[in-house]
C-alpha cells in the first residue's frame, strides 16, 4: 500500500485498512475502499473518522471475515442492502466500518427504496452512486485507484457532476438534490451544467423527501463555507421553493427586480444571501441569518414620503421561522435560538452610547443563552458598499458588547431577580397560588434591573409588595 492515496489516511484507519485487505485477499474476495473518504483523500482535506468499503465478497463471507480481524463487534447493518458493519476500539479510539457487497439497483416506483442484486462487478457498484467525485475506489492490496466515471478529473476540475444520466440519477433518490447543493457549499466546486438544468427538471420530486433529512441537508449547507453557492443554486433551480416555500416571497423579489420599483430598497434576497456567507457557520446562527428578514416581504409599507418601511417583521420573521423549522421536524434548541436571534436582530443595530445600564440589561436577558449569537448575527446584518457604514456598525456592535460586559462585571444577570419567590409572597400574604405571584414578581425584577431594588433587598421588597397587592385588593 506503500506510496497510494491509502497513505493518507489516518494511522488507526490503515491500521484496519491493512488488516481487512489481508483477510479479504487472502480468501480470494476483492475489497475496494469507497466514499467520501476516497474524494476527501483526493483532495487532501480532513478526513471522516468512518470507513466504507465495497466487496465481492456475499454478506454471510463478510461477516466471517470481518471476526477475523479482531473487530470489537460485528454486526448486519442491512441485509436486504448486503451491508455488514463493525467497530474497531483501537488505544488511540473508535473506528466504524461498513462494507457493502457489490449491487446493482434498479428503481420500480416512486419510493426511494430500490431493487437490489448482487451478481454485480465493483464497475456495477460505483455506476449506482450519485456524483462522479462519490465514484472513485481504492483497491486495498494494491492501493490502485478505480476510476470509471472521471472523477478524479471532475475533482481536478472543481466540478459536481452525476454519474451517467443525470435524470436517471435524481429521479432514483431526490435526495441527491439537496446533497448536490451541499457539496457545492462545502467544496467550492461548480455544478456540471447538464447536472444543474437536471436538478431544475427535478426540483419537484423533492416532495417524497422526509422532512427530516430535507432539515440535515440544509443544515449542511447552511454551515459550509460556501454557503451563499450552495444557497444561490438552490435558488437558480428552484429547489429553494420546494424545500422553504416559505421564502418564495423573498426569491420571487429577487427575480423581479424589485430594486428599481421601491427606489432605494436593498434586494432583500443577496442581502441575506450575503449575510449568511457573514455570519459564523454556527448552525442556529447561520439559520437566522437565513431567515432574518423572511418577515419583510409581508410588512412591506411605503411612507408618504415614498420611503419604504418594514415594521414589526422581526416579529413577523421570528413567527416564520418557528413554523418553518417546527415543518422540517426540527428540535425544539434550534427553533428557540432561531426565534430568539430573528425577533432581536435589529436591536442592537440601534444602540448608540446613551443607552442606560438597565437598557442593556434588558436585551441581553431576552437574548438569555443567545447573546454572544446575536451579537454575532448583528455583526454579518451589515452589506453596505459604503466603508464608513460598515466601521460605524461595527462599532456599535462592540460598543454594546463592551457595555454588557462592564455592567456583567458589576452584577450577573443571574443576581436580576426578585428578591422574593413566591412562597415569600403566599406566605407573606396569606393568599393561595395565582397569577398575582408572577405580577409582583415581575415587577420587583423590573426595580432590581432598573437599579433601583437590590437582589437582595428583600425589607423594601416586602414593602413594595405591600402596596402592590393592596392597591390592586
């Protein structure tokens, strides 16, 4: 293997490479390394901690082989598919393996579920995967590479290409869609255009997607660092409609060059588009920017001035967002953060010096675990081609970061509550639970963060109480 792209790999990776190809060669079976392992050794970029291997070898004779070389476990991933896995616990840590027997599939219907047979060649086997730079193979004895279908010159070339017909390709798996748009925001390649103009023919059949892998693969892309390709293609595809309809008001602007009609109005597509690339690839971070000013489109109002003015979409957008995320079956973290980070990204574009101890206060507490993000989201919400304007919302930013983190100093948010709880209060006034608890209490917490109660006040805290609850006796 001395001197191939097996080098490459890491040393507990060829460390089982090495012990699988000798138990497979030395039964007569052929065993080819396969994946995005062998694209990412290509490119010579960090590699997956996973192997997959493809083998002549049937199912039962895997799984034999497999317990020969000291796998810590063995087990069948998928008969009906001819995959076999196994984990390796090395000193240095813990390897999975798969390894497939060779198949052609053939697709009888609309699901995603293929015709499987196995009298197939490792030519067969790469002929059924979706892009020319997934179909690359590396013998293991040999460390010869297996090329069919050129991807290693599609890879040379930067360049997303579907193995053989590309409507056979999308048609077989929709998925394929999506994964298309990904690699194009994680590698930086180009699509082949007979591969684009496919993916629009197709855009959609990404209906009979579930809706929780149409969320991990916009997920992907979101994080990528050429997020804003991946989101542009989506968008020359149409694939944006079918997989978010909720942001067809935003890319249908965008195609009707709305620019010219409103005047000075931004094209609140590149905007975000452009934000996103801006934002750090944090993945609810990068999801807000995403959906920052989804609210627009439908707030949209023109002064009698002729300025054009977008109020309440914040709240409009951060509604849009949840519904959004709640649709693809996203978990309930990501779609607090995002509300959160889509309600308040305007506000800190609007602090100036002046702002009181208790303002800042204020936001960062409805901003809770999201702080540093909005602060973040704030930053990327800045695409004016003026360098002045960029500096001064820069400043603004970190004027407000600094600001939190002076008063932060002098007291954690976690101190800014009411002094008393409310078995304090039920005690205090004799009075059963109800919503006059929360009432005093917020108030209270609204005294300790204006400045004017100590946390820990609780003598002037029991007297306000007092007045309130009779006052409203």
């Amino acid at each position: 293997m001395s001197g191939t792209l097996l080098d490459q790999l890491l040393p507990d990776q060829r460390e089982i490479t090495s012990r699988l190809a000798s138990a497979f060669a030395g039964s007569g079976e052929e065993l080819y390394l396969v994946g995005g392992i062998v694209r990412d050794a290509l490119l010579r970029s960090s590699l997956p901690a996973d192997l997959d291997f493809a083998t002549s070898a049937a199912t039962p004779r895997t799984r034999a082989l497999l317990k020969l070389t000291e796998a810590s476990s063995v087990y069948l991933v998928g008969e009906r598919f001819g995959t076999v896995g196994a984990v390796y616990d090395l000193p240095t840590g813990r390897t999975n393996v798969e390894i497939t027997t060779f198949r052609r599939e053939s697709y009888p219907d609309s699901t995603r579920f293929p015709d499987v047979e196995f009298n197939a060649s490792l030519t067969d086997d790469l002929g059924r995967r979706d892009f020319t730079m997934n179909a690359i193979a590396i013998n293991t004895s040999t460390g010869a590479v297996v090329d069919p279908w050129g991807g290693e010159a599609d890879i040379a070339l930067a360049l997303i290409r579907a193995v053989g017909d590309p409507d056979l390709r999308f048609a077989e798996d929709p998925l394929r869609l999506l994964r298309a748009a990904r690699f194009v925001a994680q590698l930086g390649f180009r699509l082949d255009w007979a591969t684009e103009q496919s993916m629009a023919r197709h855009a959609a059949s990404l209906d009979r997607i579930s809706r929780e892998r149409v969320l991990e693969e916009l997920s992907r892309l979101l994080v990528g660092p050429f997020a804003d390709h991946g989101l542009d293609l989506l968008r020359r595809t149409n694939l944006i409609r079918q997989a978010l309809p909720e942001l067809d008001p935003l890319v249908t602007e965008a195609e009707s060059n709305l620019t010219g009609r409103f005047g000075r109005e931004k094209d609140l597509w590149d905007h975000t588009v452009r934000v996103v690339r801006q934002a750090p690839p944090v993945l609810p971070v990068r999801w807000a920017a995403l959906l920052h000013d989804a609210g627009k489109p439908y707030t949209r109002s023109v002064g009698l001035d002729g300025e054009i003015h977008f109020f309440g979409h914040e709240r409009v957008g951060a509604d849009l967002a949840s519904r959004l995320l709640s649709r693809l079956n996203a978990d309930r973290a990501l779609r607090t953060s995002v509300r959160v980070l889509v309600e308040l990204h305007g506000r800190p574009a609007a602090y100036d010096p002046s702002w009181t101890d208790s303002a800042v206060r204020r936001l960062a507490l409805e901003a809770g675990a999201e702080w540093e993000h909005l602060l973040d989201l704030a930053a990327s919400d800045v695409t004016s081609g003026r360098e002045q304007k960029r500096i001064e919302a820069a400043q603004r930013v970190e004027g407000l970061r600094a600001h939190f983190e002076r008063i932060q100093g002098e007291a954690s948010l976690s101190q800014l509550e009411s002094p008393l709880d409310g078995n304090d209060l039920m005690e205090l006034f004799a009075l059963p639970p109800g919503p006059w608890i929360k009432r005093v209490k917020e108030h209270l917490r609204e005294l300790v963060i204006d400045g004017e109660l100590a946390p820990d006040d609780r003598d002037n805290a029991v007297q306000i109480a007092r007045m309130l609850v009779e006052s409203t006796a």
